[in-house]
C-alpha cells in the first residue's frame, strides 16, 4: 500500500513538473511575440556568450507609447525594428526589454528609472533607447490650444530639468552603455498652425539635444526630417502616433548611429 501511494505521488509530481514547464515555455514564447524580437542566448543577469564566441547584445527600451509601439499593427514599434536592424548588421543575437508606457510624461520616466526591475534592465544593457517629451509638450493636443511662448515655455523648464535627472541617473546606472533618445516629430505638420507647431518642436529638439551634449555616450536622434514631408503616409489613424512605416523609418535611422563595435563588454 505504501508503496503504490509513493509512486502516485511521483506520478503526481511528474505531471506538476510538465505542466509547469509547459507553461513557462508558453510565457516565453509570449513575451518573444510581445517584443518582435526573438531571444536566441538565456538571460543571466549579464550578457551571455554562446559556444562560436559571439556576444548577445541587449537592448533596453523605456518611455512612452512610442517605445511602446502604439499604432504599429506588428506590435514591434521603432524598438523592435531597431533590434531587427542590429541583429542584421552585427549578426549577433539581440535581447530586447520594452518597458514603453503610453502616456508616459518626464516626471514618470524619472520616478521608473528607480525601480529595482527597470535599474537591473539598465545596469545589463548594451544599448539604451529612449522616447520622451511629447506628452509634456502636447499633452494629448492640448497645446494647440496654447501655441504662444509662454506656455510653451512654462511646460518646457520642468521638462528640460526632469531630462536632465533622467540622463544623469541613467549614467549613475551604466556608464557604457550608448543611450539614444529619440527626438520629436510634428504630427501637426499639415494643419493651418504647422509653422508654429514646427517651430515649437525644433525648439524642443534643440533643447534637448543641448542636455543631451552635456553626458558622455548620450545620443538625440532626430526625427523630425522624416516626417516633414507626407507626414499622413507615417501616422497612424489618430493622426498622432507613426504607424508601422513611420515606426520602420525611425527604427532605421535609430539603426543607422549604432556602431556596437564600440560598445564596451559588461
């Protein structure tokens, strides 16, 4: 009797194991749909060497819908099509963590950088992508009803200061990892308002490309080109947000300022 009640639990246990196994396998292929970027070396807290000596490069998005990916149908967003191109030009397995919040303003990508989770994604990574500024500036269109010098300025100050906290704190994490920070484009751009909207967005970029000079491997990616003309081919039907195109173009200018060689080994 003790004997068969032994082995029905280790029938029992056997199950439990291959169920759970099961499942996790489920939750990973998941998260590599999420991303759109496959994960072909295991995560170990550092980067992991595989046996022909190649080196996994892991990439570390946080921001806003933009990282995100909203209005992409792939779901991969400009994060997932910048993996793509890396993984293309260096050949090497890319791990990608997309921590895009949509909605996301300067004040809570600084309050996320300080959680233990996000602080370990960024102490790992190779590369660091960043999206921010465009809910402080046009607060969901808000600013349209407000495109003078003086709101414009008022929300910038807390902007530019927030940024700054941000790149320093990221730096006081990873001190070799390259950040690139995606600029802004002017969704706008085809309103009667487009050349003030215009105007305040170069502004903005320059600003921040400004904070962005004063910390060591800290890049601006401009963006603002590659919407300036036939803006509705690259947006999204919110008129807001790039759709997969849009996302495509800037992934592959994000893509084109990537030189891993560069990078330095954890």
């Amino acid at each position: 009797m003790k004997k068969h009640l032994i082995s029905a639990i280790s029938i029992v246990s056997a199950v439990s194991a291959l169920l759970f196994l099961a499942g996790l396998w489920m939750v990973f292929e998941d998260q590599q749909a999420n991303t759109g970027v496959k994960t072909e070396t295991a995560r170990t807290g550092k980067n992991t060497s595989k046996a022909d000596g190649t080196k996994q490069i892991t990439i570390t998005a946080i921001g806003d819908s933009l990282t995100r990916g909203t209005g992409d149908t792939a779901g991969k967003g400009y994060a997932g099509y910048t993996a793509d191109e890396v993984k293309k030009k260096t050949k090497k397995a890319v791990l990608l963590q997309n921590n895009g919040i949509k909605g996301l303003t300067s004040s809570g990508l600084l309050e996320q950088i300080k959680q233990p989770q996000i602080k370990r994604e960024l102490r790992n990574a190779d590369i660091i992508l960043l999206t921010i500024g465009g809910n402080d500036l046009f607060a969901g269109g808000e600013a349209l009803d407000h495109l003078n010098t003086a709101y414009i300025e008022k929300v910038e100050k807390p902007y530019l200061a927030n940024l700054k906290q941000i790149y320093a704190g990221i730096r006081a994490i990873n001190k070799t990892a390259t950040v690139y920070h995606v600029g802004l484009y002017n969704p706008f751009i085809d309103l009667s308002e487009a050349k003030t909207t215009s105007a305040i967005v170069r502004k903005w970029n320059v600003d921040s490309a400004s904070v962005a000079s004063d910390f060591p491997k800290t890049i601006y990616v401009p963006t603002f080109d590659l919407f300036e003309q036939n803006v509705n081919d690259y947006l999204y039907s919110d008129k807001f947000h790039p759709n997969t195109a849009g996302y495509q173009l800037i992934g592959e200018r994000v893509a084109s300022l990537i030189h891993y060689r560069e990078e330095k080994a954890k």
